[in-house]
C-alpha cells in the first residue's frame, strides 16, 4: 500500500498496523514538503504499511484527530521531533489515551546517527572560509575546521527536551572533537544569540552554527539570525530525506511493533 499524506485514512488492514508519522507542523510550505517526503519515502520502505502523516500544531489533521479516525485500528505513532519534550510527553500521550492498540514512541533524537547528519551538513557548511576577529582566516574546503561550534534547537520548557538537546551536542563534540555548546530559539536558555556571542567572545574566533531543527521554516530562518558566521542547513534539505532520518523511523517503528506485541504502553 503506498504511503497517505494528509489524506484520510485507507481501509482497515488486518495486516499490518497504521504508522502515524507526527511531525510539529509549520506554516512554511518548505517545510511542509520536507516532512511530507519522509511520509513518501518511509511509504515506499514498507509497501504493506498504511504511513499516514499527522501534526501537533498549526497543521491539521492533528494527532488527535487521526487517533479518533484510526480508533478501531493498531497504531505506531512515530514523532518526527528531535527531542522528547512537552508534545511527546503531553500531546502525544493524551492523543492515545484510552486506546491501549495505540502505542507512541520516543523522539528521532538524541541518536548518533543523527550527530552523523549533523556532522555532514557542517561539513557542507564549512566549505567557504570565514575571517576570524583575529584576521585569521577560518579552515576552508578541505581543511579540518576548528572552529567552535553552537548546536541551535528549537527549545522546550521541558527540562528533559533541553537534557536530550545537550545529549546529542555532547554526542556530536565526540564525533567531531571539537567542543560544541548548545543554544536555543525558543523557551529555554541560553538564547541562541547568547550563546553564539558567548562561544564568539571566549575563543575570539568564527562561530558556526549547527542547526539542530528538522525543516527549514521559522525556527531555522531564528537560528540564522542569531549571528554565527555561518549555519548548516536544517537535518531535512529540498528533495531529499537522509539516510539516518529514514533509519530512525525504521527502527522506531520497530519498537512499536514490540510494544504493540505485548499489550501496549
């Protein structure tokens, strides 16, 4: 069965449980396309699924709703969100209640392979060279860039969001051995302009950022002002879903087929 986007559910399947793919929802139709991609290709992945794509705010059909139309059928709930935060915990959760054939599993992150991703959009990011403060010049195409780095996410009033934020920035500084702190657009501290100027003033050097945000859209246009010297591009680029994004999902799902096999949450 090939992959649904913001269409209504397909008829009941015996077969195979519905994977609901929840991303936050966005008004950019960039971003849109971005996320709706992962719904297709994760579609083309599993052609005996029914992958429905749903949203936690501003798009509609929300989780809510498509946990109401899929009430009599097993779903795998799958966040496309980086971290578990408030809409995990509380939106997500109160969208399966009472329906112990619905089962939510955790965030695509913190996870290594996405400080994989992350790692090759800063790469792509690094390839022009930026004049330091001190009129050095910074590492160009090439060169192992050592530059500090500022992982910007999204941010969350939800203390274990903002601990699995500073999980994959502490996973990424491994991967790259280069020192990489974390600073946030929304709801958390320190703001993402606070911690570029901060890295800026301590090291004397360029700053780039990590954008640590799934599409481009608001939040990413947010972390680009926040005055690095240069952003990566969001985790989701234009006509193409990465590998470890795909892998995650996967594997998610997986998890949710197991927890389905043995009775629920």
């Amino acid at each position: 069965m090939s992959a649904r986007g913001a269409g209504a559910p397909g008829p009941r399947s015996e077969v195979d449980p519905v994977l609901l793919l929840c991303a936050h929802g966005s008004r950019s139709p960039t971003a849109q396309r971005a996320t709706a991609r992962i719904t297709e290709q994760v579609g083309r992945l599993l052609p005996g699924t029914e992958v429905v794509e749903t949203w936690v705010d501003v798009q509609t059909p929300d989780v809510a709703q498509r946990c109401a139309e899929l009430a009599d059928r097993p779903v795998v709930i799958v966040p496309l969100l980086l971290s578990a935060g408030y809409h995990v915990r509380h939106d997500l959760e109160l969208a399966v209640h009472g329906r112990p054939h619905h089962v939510v599993v955790g965030a695509l992150g913190p996870d290594p392979r996405l400080s994989t991703l992350l790692a090759r959009r800063l790469a792509e990011a690094e390839q022009e060279p930026v004049a330091a403060e001190d009129g050095h010049a910074a590492a160009g195409a090439g060169e192992r860039s050592e530059d500090p780095i500022v992982l910007i996410a999204a941010g969350s009033s939800d203390a274990r969001a903002v601990a699995d934020v500073r999980a994959q920035a502490q996973d990424l500084a491994g991967r790259l051995e280069r020192p990489v702190e974390t600073g946030f657009v929304s709801a958390a501290q320190p703001s993402a302009p606070e911690a570029v100027e901060a890295v800026r003033k301590r090291t004397g050097r360029p700053v780039t950022a990590a954008s640590f945000l799934l599409a481009p859209g608001q939040f990413h246009d947010r972390a680009a002002d926040a005055g690095a010297e240069r952003i990566s591009a969001p985790l989701l680029v234009e006509d193409a879903v990465a590998e470890e994004i795909l892998e995650i999902v996967l594997q998610r799902r997986q998890e949710g087929l197991r927890l389905l096999a043995s009775g629920g949450r």
